[in-house]
C-alpha cells in the first residue's frame, strides 16, 4: 500500500491539529523511508523479479528492521523520543503511532513476509490482497478517496486528491501488467520509493498548512496566531527531517551484521558435472549432458524462491516443491533423451537435461 498510508494521516492530523502536520506524514511513511537505507546498505534485501512487473512478484525476502510491528516501532521510537523532547510529547507519540498504522494497513494487501516481532525465530502476517492485484488497486484509491473527501475541509479535497491519484495512476503497471517484463530493477526501484514517499510528503505538508482563520479538517480547532505558529512549523520540520535522517543511519549502521546470504557450502557448484545452480534469474548451465542413472541437483543461490518442473509432453515428468534461498532438489534421469524444463514461478528461466547411454 502506498497512498493508503497518507489517508490514515489525514486522520490523525484531523485529530490532533495542534501536532505540525509534516510530523504525522513522516510518521505513516516511516517504515518506507527506513527500508531504502536498509536495502542499499545491505542490511535488509528485496528481489524484483525481471519476469513481471506486479507487486506480488517483488520477493521482500528479509525486512525484520523497517518492516516488522514490534523492532520497527521501537525503532520509531528513537525518532520519536526527539521529536518529544524538541517539538511535543504527543508529537513524538503520533510519530510512533502513525509508523505503527504503517504494518497494519500493510499487512491487508502484503503476501505472508511481514515480520510481527522482527526478531529471530519470528512469524510472518498477510493477507495477500496484492494476489488480487486488480482489485487492490481500485480498492486502495476507493479507501483513499473515501477518507480525504470525508476528513478534508472541502477547499483541500482536490489539492490532496489529485496528487494522490495522479501517482496511483503511475504506479498501475505494478498492479494492473501493462507491460510483460518488468522495466525497473531493483536498486532503481528501492530509490523511486524514497523519493517517492519524500515528495509525496512534502506536498502534502504544503497543502495542510493553512493559515490559523482556516480550519483546514472537520471539527479541527482553531490554530494558533501565525506570529508564534510559524517559527514553531519551521523547529519542528528541521528537527524531524535531521532526526529522521540520523536514525536511518544509526539503524543502517549499527544493525547485526548484512543480510543474510545462501549458505556456501557444502553445496554443488556448477560444471561439477551433475549439478545446476540458481542464481540471476538462471539456469547454470542452461543445458546439462549427463549419463542415464544420473542424479542431477539442483541448487538455489538466488534470494527469491525458484522451482523446476518438465515441460508439457516430457517423456520424464519431473517436478519440485518451491526452494527457498540456499534449498535443494534432485532427480535421477534414468532414460536417455532431452528434457526441457522451466520455473513455472519465473517462466522465462529455462534449461535442458541431455541424457545419454
């Protein structure tokens, strides 16, 4: 979910409006914006499949840090606990609550990857509402359209809207496959979701300031006089914005170790005569000639999960369960004759098993 994360925003700023509006906004978006740092420090990764531009073929194959209910709120906490002491106390509350709202709004439209604890031996939450890309998108724009016409003063319902929209609209690929591959890889997608969620906050917050003769949300109360309002504004979108960057680097820094890597050994390697590995989106070797009565293994070194199935019309039939990062599977080949196959995950991984008398 991405401007779903903004409706809930709306709320909290509606009911809280002596809290300055950038605090909350930062505060949903917090996760997002912790999970690039994580991924190009190489303490939490992810895996853009080049096969499909949907979101549920993205693979978050570990985000204990950002993206788990219980580390990532005390993460939050560290922020917040700043904002407490340099803007309020409900301010630094909010920040942690608004960054919390972000795991259980997630949770609706994730698959089964995210972290409740975020510690080791963890369990993983999600209902999978991206299996069902079509509907999660008309859904998310509906619950965002809802909340901003029925929380925002009639005058910012278009100024809030339209950007909304308008970026739900640009992200459709990822929920709707125009295109058959997917045209972003990974680095660059993991910086259009910073810069993605930085700008989107950013004119959000412009749009939410207004002058203390408006009540910008329904029911709000009056603000402040804008002589002793503004310097304040000012305080507290520099200590949020510094406090915010010095935490990413304070997780980034001082996380446990990199993320974790397929096992080393005592694996197969490739070109040792009846073993494939998995690794780039690939088959290697993509053909394999062995003797009949061979064992050929199968060896995942990829961070996204893989399987092997014959194809159609195969005078073998062969097929694996998925494989995980660093898992196995073998099959003895006991009849001379050419056998393709394919992950049917990843359809355009293919390769051949050759054997021979």
């Amino acid at each position: 979910m991405f401007i779903g994360h903004f409706a809930v925003a709306y709320i909290l700023v509606a009911l809280f409006p002596a809290v300055p509006p950038l605090v909350i906004l930062c505060g949903v978006s917090f996760p997002d914006l912790l999970w690039p740092v994580l991924v190009l420090t190489r303490k939490e990764t992810v895996t853009v499949s080049p096969d499909s531009p949907l979101q549920n073929a993205i693979r978050f194959t570990s985000y204990p840090y950002s993206h788990s209910l219980v580390a990532g709120s005390l993460i939050a906490a560290v922020p917040g606990l700043f904002i407490a002491y340099f803007v309020s106390p409900a301010a630094g509350i909010l920040f942690v609550a608004a960054s919390a709202s972000h795991w259980l709004l997630d949770v609706v439209t994730h698959l089964n990857d995210l972290p409740v604890l975020g510690f080791k031996k963890d369990s993983k939450a999600g209902f999978g509402l991206l299996n069902y890309p079509k509907a999660a998108f008309v859904l998310e724009i509906m619950f965002y359209t809802a909340i901003t016409v029925l929380v925002v003063q009639p005058a910012l319902v278009i100024p809030l809207l339209a950007p909304g929209c308008a970026f739900h609209v640009l992200n459709a690929n990822s929920f709707l496959g125009f295109s058959r591959k997917n045209p972003i890889p990974a680095r660059r997608y993991v910086a259009l979701a910073i810069f993605g969620f930085l700008h989107s906050s950013g004119e959000r917050t412009k749009s939410l300031q207004q002058d203390d003769q408006k009540k910008v949300f329904r029911g709000g109360k009056k603000m402040q006089n804008p002589e002793t309002r503004e310097p304040g504004l000012h305080r507290a979108y520099l200590v949020t914005g510094t406090i915010l960057l010095i935490s990413a680097c304070m997780v980034a820094g001082c996380s446990s170790g990199p993320a974790p890597a397929a096992p080393a050994s005592p694996q197969p390697q490739a070109g040792s005569g009846n073993a494939i590995m998995i690794q780039n989106f690939a088959f290697d070797p993509p053909a394999l000639t062995v003797k009949a009565g061979t064992m050929v293994t199968w060896t995942n070194r990829d961070s996204a999960p893989h399987a092997i199935v014959s194809d159609t019309g195969s005078s073998e039939t062969f097929s694996s369960d998925t494989l995980p990062t660093g898992q196995v599977y073998s099959y003895t080949f006991t009849r001379p004759g050419t056998y393709p196959y394919h992950c049917p995950i990843h359809p355009s991984m293919t390769g051949t098993i050759v054997v021979v008398t």
